[in-house]
C-alpha cells in the first residue's frame, strides 16, 4: 500500500499531515507514505520526520507550486495606494505563481504516470501546494481525500473537491445553497406575489462531506492547574501573574508584534508576557529584548521573546491567556488545550477565512476577537481586553470550556481510516 500526502504553504498545513501519517503507521505500520512539500517547507518537514518521536517514516521531495495573491475586500485602486503591494509587484508575483502551478501539474504528471509504483489514493492537505497534484490525479483516476480546515474552502479545495472521493471538514460549513429558479433565458422565475422562486441546491455533492475537525499532534491534551504551573517554571515564569502567551504563527504577525511593543509596559504591570514574533518578524523586534532580563539564569522581568518556539504545546499549555491570529491549526490546537483565547483574524487574506473562524467562535462564545485594522489604529484595545481576561478567572474558564468543546481529539485517526478506507474501496 503507497499513499501520498501533499502539504505545505503554510505551518498549518504541515503539523496536521504530519499528525494524519502518524496514524496511518499506527494502524498500518507497512504502508509506504510519500510527502511532497514545497520547496519553502521541505526542511521543516525532513526536521519532523527525522528528528521527531521515531513514529514517522517517510519520503519527502519537493513540488513545485504557484501561489496566487489576492487580498480580500480590495478594489482596484486599493493596489495602487496600499503601502504593502502595489498592482506591478502583485502581477509580477502572480505571473511566477502562473508558471510554478505549470511547472507543478508537468512535474507531478510526470512523477505519477511514469512511477513504478503509483499512490494508491492521495491526501490532499490544503492550500496552492496540493493543486496541481490533485488535478494530476483526477486526470489519471487517483482518488484523492481534501481536508479543509476553514469555515469556508479556499480556492485551491473549491476547484479540487469536485473530483475528491472525500471532502474532511475542520469546521462545519454549509455544503447547501438557496439559488433563484431561471427560465430558459436565464432571467429568474416569480411567484405570483413578486418574489423570487428558490431551491436549494447542493454545493458539490453532500454525500462526499465528512466533518472530522483539523487533526493536530497527540502533543497538544488539556493539561492540569499544577501542570500549568510547571509549565511556566520550565519557560522561566513564575506563578505570581497570569502568563499571556502571544503568537502570530511561525512565520509571525507585524501587526500583533507592533501592538505588543507599544502596550508592553503596561501588560508588564500586570501579567507575564511570552512573545513568539516569528521567524520572518523577530529581527524587527529585537529591540524589546530589553524588557527580557535574567539574573543568576533566573528571568526577573515577566518577559521573554522568542523567534520560533518547537515546543508550542508546552508553551500554550503553560499560558493563562493566549493571543493568536484565527487560522484553524492553531485554534484546533487551543481548543484541545481548553485555553481562553483572543483572536486577531488577518481580514486581508482571500476568502476572509480567518475573519469567519473568529467570527463563528466568537458567535458561540469560545473567543474573544478583536478586528486587525482596530487593534492597529488603538493598541489600547487589546491591552484592555487583555487585562480583563487576566483579571476575570471565570471568564477565562468560560472560554475555555466552550472552545474545549469544539476540540475533535480523534481528528488525525479518524482521517487516517477514511484514507485507508478508500485504499480498501479501491482495490475491491
């Protein structure tokens, strides 16, 4: 048996892949796995699987991929006056991303009609990354499996999950729509009081969607009051204020980052803050590395900033409060944590889908969010929120249970068997 999952783009679509192959050895320890990443990505996956838990056995290669950049909400005009891109550098971006999407499908074309040994089914874990291989696949009758970690799917899942044998859901989203009737020309039919005649339509075959929530590594389990407080002597904290764990993902957040420099001696007053800026931010912040003092190899000032930390569970599990942007890896990760969460949802991203995962969790109670452009124009604002979360353990246990409560801690397993069981449909 050889299946072949394909991840990459961001860390969010590498951690849960890494934890689906874990299970598929746990249940199928003879299986061959195949990891194809781009090229962005490639050495933290080869890290992961070699100097991992030694539960991971696989090949990893490169493929090629093209990103397309697009920003949500944006007109026109918007590209000409917008201080981050301007139209020239956005084409120019989008022109290579056009030839690395070709250079994609001829590549995996290449590799999976010519291989010896052709996948048995493919997983597909989101993003651009899996486009051009899941297209490949369709065209030479591969079944492959989506998982889709957002409220709503992005582009690459939308022109995929047509031809997917499964379509895996992180959250649950709507799979029908209400469209209007047309006539043979197309105009909408009426009823007799003027309005438009509907009818509920299925978004690409229902009968295909399964909710399984995101996977995330068995790392990642609520942990106990006196293991928070370890935890926190491990990173160099004490148990005297409440720790607020501040992240933007690996790769970082500039926004979060600059809002946390400029409430920083405030949050000081009262919590202890732990800052991971992000490996593409963190020597634009290195100034706040004053505030990190040490005596004796005993930290005295509440404060600690790191560039990227590899132990993110134990770190998370030792916060009182996290501050995070709203991709669904990293809430499904805090939802198996059970912490209070405050969510600052990148708007701009295509698709708008951080800003609906924040705004669904939000709407059911299990987050606090707090809109990206006003926490920019008034820092204040999220220092205040801060403040009253620390200071309110009720609150904080609110949160925590109902985001708790959106956890799927058989996520990665139960994926595992809907991949193996469509090996096993297959070969029937």
């Amino acid at each position: 048996m050889k299946i072949l999952v394909v991840g990459g783009g961001s860390g969010g679509h590498i951690t849960p892949a890494i934890a689906v192959v874990r299970e598929i050895l746990a249940i199928k320890p003879r299986a061959r796995v195949e990891f194809w990443t781009d090229r962005k990505y490639y050495g933290n996956v080869v890290k992961i699987t070699t100097l991992g838990k030694g539960d991971v056995n696989m090949k990893v290669r490169k493929v090629w991929s093209g990103k397309f950049r697009r920003y949500a909400g944006w007109k026109l005009r918007d590209y000409f006056v917008a201080w981050r891109v301007t139209l020239l550098d956005l084409i120019l971006k989008n022109i290579l991303g056009f030839f690395g999407f070709i250079a994609g499908i001829v590549q995996s074309f290449f590799r999976l009609a010519f291989s010896k040994e052709r996948p048995d089914v493919i997983f597909l874990k989101g993003g651009f990354v899996g486009l051009p291989v899941g297209i490949v696949a369709k065209w030479l009758a591969i079944p492959y499996v989506i998982h889709e970690s957002d409220a709503t799917p992005g582009l690459a899942n939308r022109i995929l999950m047509k031809g997917a044998t499964k379509v895996a859901m992180g959250m649950k989203f709507e799979t029908t729509r209400v469209v209007p009737v047309l006539s043979k020309s197309g105009k909408p039919i009426l009823n007799e009081d003027g309005t438009e005649q509907t009818r509920v339509e299925e978004i690409l075959g229902r009968e295909k969607w399964v909710f399984t929530g995101t996977p995330i590594s068995y790392e990642f389990r609520k942990v106990s009051d006196a293991r928070r407080e370890s935890l926190k002597k491990v990173f160099g904290f004490t148990s005297k204020k409440p720790l607020v764990v501040v992240t933007g993902g690996s790769q970082g957040a500039v926004h979060i980052n600059k809002a946390v420099a400029e409430i920083l001696p405030k949050l000081l007053e009262f919590a202890q803050v732990g800052l991971v800026a992000g490996r593409k931010h963190y020597l634009e912040m290195t100034e706040l590395k004053k505030y990190e003092v040490w005596e004796d190899a005993e930290l005295k000032s509440g404060f600690r900033m790191w560039e990227f930390n590899s132990n993110m569970s134990e770190l998370f599990g030792a916060a009182d409060v996290v501050v995070s942007r709203a991709g669904a890896t990293t809430i499904a990760e805090l939802a198996s944590l059970a912490k209070p969460v405050i969510l600052i949802p990148f708007g701009e991203l295509a698709g708008g889908h951080q800003t609906k995962n924040a705004e669904r969790l939000e709407g059911i109670g299990a987050a606090r969010c707090i809109d990206d452009a006003e926490m920019v124009a008034k820092p204040t604002r999220l220092l205040n929120e801060i403040r009253d979360l620390a200071g309110d353990a009720k609150a904080r246990e609110r949160l925590a249970e109902k985001l708790h409560e959106e956890a799927k801690l058989d996520s990665a397993k139960q994926l595992a068997e809907i991949i193996l069981e469509v090996v096993e449909h297959e070969k029937a």
